[in-house]
C-alpha cells in the first residue's frame, strides 16, 4: 500500500473535527489536542467512519511538545495540510490562559510546522474576527508579528494587559494575524503557504459557554443586527478550509480570511444607526 499524505489538526473539538472529516479522506489524518479524552473520543469517530487517524496528547503552549508533533507527523508521509483549531475562550480562560495558548500557542506550531514544511503544505490557523478589532501601534504590531516566540509574552504590549480577557483575546488573535503575515515568505521559499481564517459566532461547545455567559445577549443583539441571523457552523469554516488548503488557493498566502456573517461590516459602518 502507498504512503497516505498526511493532514494535521490541532484541537478535537466540532471545528476540528469538521475539518477532519471535510478533507482527511484517503490520508493520515494526525490529531492533536490537550485532552487525551477529547483526542480519543475524536480518533474513535473518525475511526469508525473510516478515517486512518491517529491521536496525539498535545498542550500547544509547551513549545517543545508542538515541535515533537511536528516531527513525528513529518514522519508519516508527505505533509499537504495543517489545520490549526486549538484554542482557548475569553469566556472561560484567564488572561494568562489565553497568552499562553491563543498568542503563543499559535507561534509554537507556525515555527514547528514551518520547520517540515515542504513543497505543497498548505497551513491554516483558525484565528478569530476579534482580532479585527484590535488596535495595537506600528510599533507593537512589529513586535507581535516578528519578535521570537520565547519573547512574545514578555512584550509591552502584553505585559500592559489589564486583568480583562476580553482585551488579551482580542490582541492575541491580531497578533495570530500577523504572525502568519510575517511567516509567509520563508513559507514560500519552502514552496508552502500559509494563511488565517477569522471566524465570527461558530456554533461549537466554545461559542456555547460564551452564549451561557455574560456576553450571550449581546451576542445574540449583534448576529440579528447584521442580518445574519444566525450562528456559523463548523462545516462552513471545513469548507473555506478545503479552499486553503487545495488546488484553487495555490496563489494565496500570508493572508486572512474574515468569515463572520458581516458582524465586523456592521461593526464598522452601522453600528448606532
């Protein structure tokens, strides 16, 4: 039998597994999350539909652990896709938390992946659309997009974070934005690509305890003022995924993607009318 093409996808929650299922068939799908129950409740799924998918223990804050995955999904087979989901929520994590994994955690698989990349690799980090609304100076955004990973929590722009994790989330996932930016050159000299997706409201357990917190009514407000009227799904970020990571995207790279219903168009221009 052939060596199967390998696809990677940090986080077992609804996204991850979506993005399993919409393009792990006929290859090793290598699934990485911090929950050993979570990755053997998703391996066993995906088993049982059919999947060759294989489960890895991973917290993404350890840099060397992200590093080792790297490596040990490198040597499964020529590597075409790595799907970034893995993350923390302002509503249930602390400032800390969301540094630690969302900021830095992100930084941790961009340089591992990018280590292995090779010719046809194609990244996606699932971002978020709060990272549109931040609004850090030239300065910080330098900072946030090419200082060394070790050194991003330690930035000024991190360390002035107030107790607030609204604040961190949101300057975390800006600072996602731009580390990819910054990465897409070295990407392309490896003949890989790289880019981010900023969701909106996605139906998923994460989204369900910010709906059940404080923030839910407001939530809620703001999907019917912009006319969606709804939730995203999991399988609609899968689908814009497949796009990223196949053949019709083979010229994007080093860019974001805002998939959110027109909550931040709204935002911007409607917003008090």
């Amino acid at each position: 039998m052939s060596e199967r093409d390998v696809v990677v996808v940090t986080g077992a929650g609804g996204m991850g597994l979506a993005v399993a299922r919409r393009i792990g068939s006929g290859r090793t799908v290598v699934l990485a999350d911090a929950s050993a129950g979570a990755v053997d409740r998703a391996v066993e799924a995906l088993r049982a539909e059919g999947y060759a998918a294989q489960g890895h223990v991973v917290d993404i804050s350890d840099g060397d652990a992200v590093a080792g995955l790297a490596r040990a999904a490198a040597s499964q087979g020529r590597l075409i896709a790595v799907v970034h989901t893995a993350g923390v929520s302002a509503a249930t994590a602390s400032v800390r938390a969301i540094i630690d994994v969302d900021l830095v955690g992100t930084a941790h698989v961009i340089d591992a992946f990018g280590a292995v990349a090779g010719p046809g690799l194609s990244m996606v980090c699932v971002s978020s659309m709060a990272g549109h609304y931040a609004s850090p100076g030239p300065g910080d955004e330098r900072a946030l997009a090419t200082a060394p990973t070790a050194e991003l929590a330690s930035l000024p722009v991190v360390k002035t974070l107030d107790d607030n994790p609204t604040s961190a989330y949101i300057l975390a996932k800006r600072g996602n934005h731009l580390r990819v930016q910054a990465a897409a050159t070295a990407w392309n000299r490896r003949g890989a690509r790289i880019n981010s997706i900023s969701p909106g409201i996605v139906s998923t357990a994460m989204a369900k305890a910010e709906f059940d917190g404080p923030a839910g009514a407001h939530m809620t407000a703001m999907l019917d003022a912009c006319g969606a009227g709804r939730t995203g799904t999991p399988a609609e970020i899968a689908e814009v995924v497949a796009f990223l990571t196949g053949p019709g995207s083979l010229y994007v790279t080093g860019t974001d993607i805002l998939m959110d219903g027109g909550q931040a168009a709204w935002i911007r221009w409607h917003r008090g009318e």
